[in-house]
C-alpha cells in the first residue's frame, strides 16, 4: 500500500509543478485577479491547493492543524511552491513510519473548527483527489486569461515513466 501513495504522491507533485509553471506565464495582476466576475482567483485556488495538501499532511503526522497560512501569507507563485515543497517534505518523512495497520486504524483528525474520524489512507488518497479536482477549476481559469493549461493525466505520467524508462 505504502508504493502505491508513493506513486500517487509522485504523480501529484508533478501535476502540482506543471500547474505551478503555467500559474508562472500569468503576469502578477493576471494571477490574483478574477478571471470572470464571481470566480476566485487563480491564486486562491492555488494557494487552496497548497493549504489543504500541507495541513491534511500535518494532521497525518500527528499535528493538531489550527493555524494555517491565508492567500495574503502566500502572495505569489513561489510562495505557493514553497508551501507544497513543504508538503512534500512532510509526506516523504511521514509515509515510511505508518505500517499498513496504522493506515488501516480509524483517528481523529482536528483542526480549523472541524473534526472527522477516519483512516490515514482516505486522508492521503482525499489530498490527491482535492487536489486534482482544484487544479481543473485553476485550468479554466487559465485558459481565460489565454494560457493554455497543463495535461496532467494520471495516464500521461505513467507514459511519461515508462518512456524514461522509470
């Protein structure tokens, strides 16, 4: 189990990067403005993405999350990097220690105002499917202001492995 949110986790962090390095085409104004009146901006989905990832990753480890970082703490596209490099860090130090057993247990899970009973692998698998979910509302979002989106197939991942012989 732990090889597949290995590759899971793999596959989000490239998704993530590539949705990073178009974010980067949008001048500043562009990547904090509404790219239609009544939708978020393309950094507050990002930094949304960013947030939810770290703070789900902190509680997995054992951190009761109450303060997390706000769009006005995350002002431009490398915060938002350096945010999910955090991430990051904290999923390749946390997934070694659980056992199938811990990931299998049921636990409590706190943090802003909100509590939930459940088991670390839906918390895992919950980040990556936020995730992918938020970074297709952030390719409409591009493609309003003329960048075209990145292709972050899961399939187009495993091709991209496979290729390089990975």
């Amino acid at each position: 189990m732990n090889d597949d949110f290995a590759s899971l986790y793999a596959f989000n962090r490239w998704a993530d990067q590539r949705f990073l390095d178009a974010c980067r085409q949008l001048t500043p104004d562009q990547y904090v403005a509404e790219p239609v009146p009544g939708w978020t901006s393309v950094r507050s989905s990002m930094v949304h993405i960013a947030v939810v990832t770290e703070g789900w990753l902190r509680a997995v480890a054992g951190e009761n999350v109450g303060e997390v970082m706000s769009e006005a703490d995350l002002p431009t596209v490398d915060d938002a990097q350096r945010l999910l490099d955090k991430a990051d860090r904290l999923f390749h130090d946390v997934l070694p220690k659980l056992t199938p057993e811990d990931l299998a247990k049921p636990r409590t899970f706190q943090g802003r105002g909100h509590k939930a009973i459940l088991p670390p692998w839906a918390v895992l698998r919950h980040i990556v499917n936020h995730s992918t979910y938020h970074r297709g509302q952030v390719a409409s979002k591009l493609k309003r202001f003329g960048v075209t989106p990145p292709v972050t197939d899961l399939v187009i991942w495993a091709l991209e492995r496979m290729t390089a012989g990975e």
